[in-house]
C-alpha cells in the first residue's frame, strides 16, 4: 500500500476552503459596497450555488466515465481563474450576474471529483478523511480573519484581487497534488449502476436532507456578516466570528473517526440537523447577546462539520467505484439547490420579514431535515 500524500491532499484542501473563506464571508458585504439591494444581493450569491445544481452533474459523469478526475480539477481551477478575472471589466448587475455564473460553474467541477480522488488516496481509511479535510477549515480560518482585519483598513475595492490570489493557489495546488482512482469495493461489485444504487433504502432520503440542511444555510451564508455589522459588531470581530466557528469545526474533524466509531452516520446526521434548528433560531433572536452568540457559532462543529464529515461518509459507502464521482456531484448539486433556494428566499425575505423570521424559515427547514432523518434511516448503512 502507498503512502498516503497527505500534505498534498491538505494543501490543495487548504487553499480551495480559503477561497470559501473569502466569498462566504465577504461576497454580500462587497455587493452591498457597490450599492446593490438585499434582494439583488441574495440573486448574485444565488447564482453560483445554482450552478452547483447542474455543474457537478456533467462533470461528475464525465469524471466517471473518462477516469480523468485530476485533469477535471486542473481544469476546472484554472477555468475558474480566468472567468472570475472578468470582474475587473465591470461592474454591473449584468455583468456581475455573468461572472458569478461562468466561474461557479467551474468551480464546481473541482470539490466533488477531488473528494473522490482523497478517498482513493486513503485506501479505505475514511475515518482519516477528517485529518486530511481539516486543512480546509484552516484555510478558511486564515482568510476570513486575514480579509476581515484587512477590511476595517483598506476599502472593500481590493477585495476581487483578494480572491484572484486565492484561485491562483488553487491552481497551483492541483498541479502539485498526484492522481489515484477509487478501487471496487467487493460487496458493490454487482450493485448494478448509479440509478439502481440510488434507489437503496435510505439514500434519497438522504440526499433530500442534504438539500433541506443547505437550504437552512441561505440566511447564514448570506446575510449573517450584514447582520451583525447592524447589531454594531465591527469586520474585526465579525472575521473573528467566523473563524470562532471554523476552529469548532477543526477540533470536530479531528474527533470524527471517535464518533464514527461509537455512533452510525445517521445518528450523527440526525443530531446534526436538530443543532442547526436551535443554531438559526439564536442567530435570528438572539445575535446581540455576546456569549449567545459565540454560543451559536459554536455549534458549527454539528451544523457543518458533523454533517460533511458524515455526507462523505455516506455516499462513499452507498456507491461503487465506477459510481462514486457522481455520487459525490449528486450531493454537491443538491447542496447547491439547497443553497440557492435559501439565498434567494432570504434575500427577499430579509427587508420585508426581518432577520429573526428568516432564520426562523432556516430553523424550520433544519428541522424537517431532522424528521426525514429519523423516519428514513437504515441501521444496515451505518458506518464508513
């Protein structure tokens, strides 16, 4: 057995999450600089996670059939660079509205592929998936303080140069990192193809989950910066907030091969999804309250890092290998949908409804996640 590439797989981790860092954070609070409304502002962030409802389909399917999975990732990365540089041409709606689709979409053809890639790195050992995706999250720690210091000293202008920097190392990184294909699991080998697969007992249900927990996520991802800058919280510590959540995140990934070890992947989805209801409710009602707050943000080590950790774990385990890239861009495209869905309704919601509505909107979607989870489960597919 080979060694596994670890600092290779880490830092391509490393630098692809630091780019999340940099829009998740950051994106509404740049269109908000340019003048856009809270209802144009949740379309542009929509936008790109609309692609991620088609994007990783085509290029899950042609992953799986050519075997060019790393090739896909250069690709991809590199596409990505140079669609997003368009932003230095305008800076219309139109125009803006273009560029968040035409770099998404390329975008989104490199995390689902490169998931794929890691596993058959790791030979089997999913449990060591956390170790190597952690990375990720330190990445995205490093930006999100690292933008969020550097925006209360230079104006938001700078920030498109920022995140070309970014793609860049990504770029970089995939070219550094060596390629593997995932090997047949002898239990799978006549499980028949993808269609067959996805019809096993608990995995649309599973996969309408995923969809429902991203959902639950547009107000957060959206408008979560905007919101506390209104409660009177400076970019400083709203940076600082962030990452708070993503350390939690960090120390969770490296206590996921434990909790696999003691509790199924739905157990840990279940308690996933119910964490997140509580989570929106209190960033709604309660996010100028300090230690509520830090509280809330606490809790992303169940609403994102449990979840992922586990997702990864179950499409790893519900498809074959011949079956996996697109196992993997089905979830991706469903986060996407999910995603979407809850940028655009937050987007109109939040001026209308208010904050404490709209998370209460996430909260119920969370919830009903929950419910799905418990009705749906299959103790058979229980452990990566």
């Amino acid at each position: 057995m080979q060694p596994i590439p670890y600092w290779r797989l880490s830092t391509f981790y490393l630098f692809y999450f630091a780019l999340l860092g940099s829009t998740a954070p950051f994106l509404a609070l740049y269109f908000d600089h340019l003048g856009f409304s809270p209802a144009r502002i949740g379309e542009l962030v929509a936008i790109p996670m609309l692609m991620r409802c088609v994007a990783p389909n085509l290029w899950g399917w042609l992953g799986d059939r050519s075997g060019q999975r790393l090739l896909i990732v250069r690709l991809g990365a590199l596409a990505t660079l140079a669609s997003f540089a368009l932003i230095f041409f305008g800076k219309s709606y139109a125009w803006l509205a273009l560029v968040m689709a035409l770099h998404a979409f390329f975008w989104h053809a490199v995390l689902p592929q490169f998931e794929v890639i890691t596993l058959a790195h790791l030979h089997g050992q999913t449990a060591r998936y956390s170790q190597v995706r952690l990375w990720g999250s330190i990445g995205f720690i490093l930006t999100v303080v690292g933008l969020g210091r550097l925006f209360e000293w230079l104006s938001l202008d700078i920030y498109p140069v920022a995140l070309v920097t970014i793609m860049a190392g990504i770029v970089a990184a995939s070219l550094w990192v060596p390629n593997a294909q995932p090997v047949e699991q002898g239990e799978r080998r006549s499980a028949g193809g993808f269609l067959q697969q996805l019809r096993a007992p608990g995995v649309i249900a599973f996969y309408a989950c995923v969809a429902l927990m991203q959902l639950s996520h547009g107000p957060y991802y959206t408008f979560l910066t905007l919101h506390l800058e209104h409660l009177g919280y400076s970019r400083g510590a709203i940076g600082l907030l962030w990452a708070l959540g993503v350390v939690a995140e960090v120390l969770m990934f490296m206590l996921m091969s434990r909790l696999f070890a003691r509790f199924s992947v739905q157990r840990v989805l279940l308690v996933s999804f119910l964490l997140a209801a509580v989570r929106w409710l209190l960033l709604g009602n309660l996010a100028d309250e300090p230690t509520v707050l830090i509280f809330a943000q606490l809790l992303h080590a169940a609403t994102f890092g449990c979840f992922h950790a586990a997702c990864i774990a179950f499409v790893q385990a519900s498809f074959g290998a011949r079956q996996q890239g697109q196992g993997q861009a089905l979830y991706a495209a469903l986060s996407g949908t999910g995603g979407a869905l809850g940028a655009l309704y937050s987007g109109y919601s939040w001026k209308l409804l208010g904050p404490a509505f709209t998370f209460g909107m996430a909260s119920a979607a969370a919830l009903a996640a929950a419910v799905i989870m418990a009705l749906c489960s299959q103790p058979a597919r229980t452990r990566p």
